[in-house]
C-alpha cells in the first residue's frame, strides 16, 4: 500500500512564517542606527536579510517539494564538501571581527559552518538508518560519532560554538537511533573532554570564562553588561518597537548575536515570551513529525532540525544573559545572517518534505 500524500505540516508553516517576519520587523528596528550611521543606509542590513530570506524560502519550497529519501544519496557528497570547505576556511578564509569564518565569492561571502550543519544531519540520518539494528553496541555508536569528529574539529578550530551545536545534533541524531541510554554517559564524558581540549587550545577561550564570571571587572566585558541593562530596562512590556536605547551603540552589533537583549528592551518580558513560544511550537512539531516519519530516515532528518535548533536558541538566550560565557552564536531567523538564514530555511524545506508523507 503506497503511503498517502498530505500538504505541509500547516503549525510548522504558520509558526515559521511568524518568526520570519517578526525577525524582520525586529532585526530593521535594531540596525536602523547601525545602517545609518556605518553606510547612511538605514535599511542597509534589512535589504541584504530580505535578499536572503527570499532565495532560502525558494529554496525551502523547491526542497520540500522533493522526496527526501532522494538525499541518501547526496549525504556523503555534501558531507565531504564540509570539510573541504572548513579546511578552505583555515588557508584562504576571511576574518571579520577577529574571527576568521567566512568564505568570499566574488561579492558574496558566506559561513560554510552553517553548510556544515545541515550536513551532518543528512550524513547522520544516512548513517544511522543504515546501521539502525546495531545502534544498541557502544562500539557502533562510538564509530558513528568519530565519523563525525573531522568537522567538529575544523569548524571548532575558529567557531568553538557550531562546533558543539554539531556535536549535540550529533548525539540527539544517535539518541534516537539507540535502544539503550547507558552508554550516552560515556558520551557526556567525552564531550566534556572534547569541551576542556578546546577551551585549553586557546588562551582567548579561557579569558571568556573569566569575563562571564566577573564582566565589570574587563574591557570585552561591555557588551555582556549593556545586553543585561538592556534586558533590566524592558521590564514586563517594554520601551516600545524602535525605542531602544542600548541598540545607539551601546551594545554593539546590536543586530547579531545580542539582539535578544534588544527584544527584551523594546518590547519587554510578554515579547521575549512570545519569540520562545515561537520556537517551542518550531521543535514541538519537529518532534509530531519525527515521531509520525515513514522512516527512521525521515524520523532522524526531523530530529536533527530539532536538535540543532533547541540548542542554538538555548545557547543564544544563554548568553545573552550571561548564563554562560559568550559564543558568538545567533538566534535562528532573527540576528542578521544571509548564510544563516538560507540555511535553515533550507533545513525547514527537509522537515517540510518529510512532513508531506505520512504512514
């Protein structure tokens, strides 16, 4: 009996459709001062956004219009172009604020770390469906996560925070595969160790930690205590859309990675809220569609989505009020980001696909 057809995942597609235009409406009221003042262009920022949410929401229908299974077979290619592109990045790679990430294509420079995730969720979900019946064996879940150690440590090499993000999607990708919990201690440890490698590697790595304990007390602290004066003087309702005062260079890049800080300003504790009910309606239905996948396939593909999501907004918001120290990570659909923003829309047009076939 071949499997019936059914329209996209509606909760998914209103919820996404939200979140896009609230980040929109969020993300000009935020670098409205920057634009003005760095290119005498207000919408500076807000034009190269909408350029790039439209290519990824093409992208997104053209994908979810596609048999997912189809990318089985592409899985090891992208996955493999990853890592020829993290390893382009540490030879030929463009430094922007003292990180070096991105890669320059004429006049287009894009993060191929957000490749890299998307990635890893179709090499993984290839993988593990595959070797489904021996996921209960340490020794064949150990060999699935060293698969992906290659690019967890190229992209870890200069961006510390995808790199965990790949290695959580990682281990929730296995998690689901796998009858038995036990062994996901050992994992834990590893990934403590992996943490405590890096964190070595690097002195700069080692002065965030202290800069999270005690921000008064340093320079680069600034930013970190004008995100929490910002987040202090919304209260319950706001300023008001626009009426930031931490966003007239008090937080700087106001627009990436600290524009939740901005959104408690503005509009206060109720909006703050409702940008996380967003994302909990976001990974509740990725769950729904995980859960009600033809295949384990299909099931993997939902959870990775889930995965990375749950976990790049936790880690953002955490930051952003100095729960933990500072990773430079953005929160999805709202900071500025072309890359960013292609990327998980594409991520969004695979959940759709798998969302269109039901048992």
């Amino acid at each position: 009996m071949q499997p019936k057809k059914k329209k996209y995942d509606i909760t998914l597609l209103a919820a996404l459709l939200f979140l896009v235009v609230f980040g929109l409406i969020i993300l000009y009221s935020t670098s409205a001062y920057n634009g003005e003042v760095k290119f005498n262009d207000a919408f500076y920022y807000l034009k190269k956004q909408l350029f790039a949410t439209c290519l990824g929401a093409a992208g997104m229908f053209f994908v979810a219009e596609m048999d997912y299974r189809v990318w089985k077979h592409a899985a090891f290619l992208g996955y493999f172009t990853a890592i020829l592109l993290a390893v382009a990045v540490l030879f030929v790679g463009e430094e922007y604020n003292g990180s070096k990430r991105w890669l320059s294509l004429g006049p287009f420079s894009f993060q191929p770390s957000e490749f890299a995730k998307v990635a890893v969720i179709l090499f993984l979900a290839c993988i593990v469906s595959e070797r489904a019946k021996e996921m209960g064996k340490f020794r064949s879940l150990f060999r699935v996560m060293v698969l992906i150690l290659p690019i967890v440590g190229l992209v870890g090499s200069n961006n510390l925070s995808t790199a965990i993000i790949i290695l959580g999607i990682g281990v929730v990708v296995v998690f689901v595969a796998s009858p038995k919990y036990g062994q996901f201690i050992f994992m834990g440890a590893l990934g403590g160790g992996f943490m405590t490698i890096f964190l070595a590697l690097e002195s700069y790595r080692l002065e965030r930690l202290e800069i999270w304990r005690n921000p008064e007390k340093f320079e680069k602290g600034y930013q970190t205590l004008q995100g929490l004066y910002a987040i202090g003087s919304g209260g319950l309702f706001g300023r008001g859309l626009g009426e930031s005062v931490q966003k007239l260079g008090f937080v700087p890049e106001a627009q990436n990675d600290m524009i939740f800080s901005i959104i408690c300003e503005e509009l206060g504790l109720f909006g703050a809220g409702f940008v996380l009910i967003l994302f909990l309606i976001l990974i509740w239905r990725f769950f729904v569609i995980a859960t009600h996948a033809q295949d384990l396939f299909g099931a993997l593909i939902a959870s990775g989505a889930m995965a990375h999501m749950m976990i790049q907004v936790i880690l953002n918001i955490a930051v952003v009020t100095n729960t933990i120290p500072n990773t430079g990570i953005t929160l999805p659909f709202i900071s500025y980001g072309g890359t960013s923003v292609v990327f998980l829309l594409l991520e969004m047009g695979l959940v759709l696909s798998v969302s269109r076939v039901v048992q």
